[in-house]
C-alpha cells in the first residue's frame, strides 16, 4: 500500500485525535492499492468513532480498515491447502 505521504501527515498530526478529526483533515488523500485506490474517508468511515492516542494508533486503523483492494488474490494463502474446486489449484498429476 502506498500512503502517498499520508503516513507523514499522520505522524505530523496532533494527538490525541478522533476519526471525525482525521476525516475532515485528510479525508481527501488517496491510498494508492494494489487493486485500485480508496480515500482515507472512505477507508476511516469503516470504523466506529475512536479517539487515536498517538499517530501508531491512526497508522493501525488505516492498515486494518483498507478494503479487500489491498491484498493480492483475495483469500490466497501460501500457507494452506488449495481447497477443492478452486480455479486457482493446479493441475493434478498422476505417476
């Protein structure tokens, strides 16, 4: 995810800090994502009202509150299975 400098912006933000405050302030800024963009008002509105202790805490918020834009290929993990049916197994091999 590219911040764009919002992250800066952030980190220069007086705090403490609401999401009503971040959103007015840089609600405008966009969040360039692997798969398209979001705005941080679009990405804040997804919260409920909190008040941010600190610029780590709005970092945090930012990060878990981004769409499924921000991932590569929604539900892949290199980690388990590839479950049953899904178009992205691979082809079987017999021996």
């Amino acid at each position: 995810m590219l911040l764009n400098g919002t992250g800066e912006v952030i980190d220069d933000h007086e705090y403490p800090a609401t999401t009503e405050e971040l959103i007015a302030d840089y609600g405008d800024r966009t969040l360039e994502l692997p798969n398209g963009s979001e705005t941080v008002e679009e990405v804040l509105a997804r919260l409920e009202s909190e008040t941010f202790a600190n610029p780590e805490e709005a970092r945090f918020a930012v990060y878990c509150a981004v769409s499924n834009k921000a991932v590569g290929r929604v539900g892949y993990s290199d980690r388990d299975p590839t479950p049953p049916g899904s178009p992205y197994s691979p082809e079987s091999v017999s021996f």
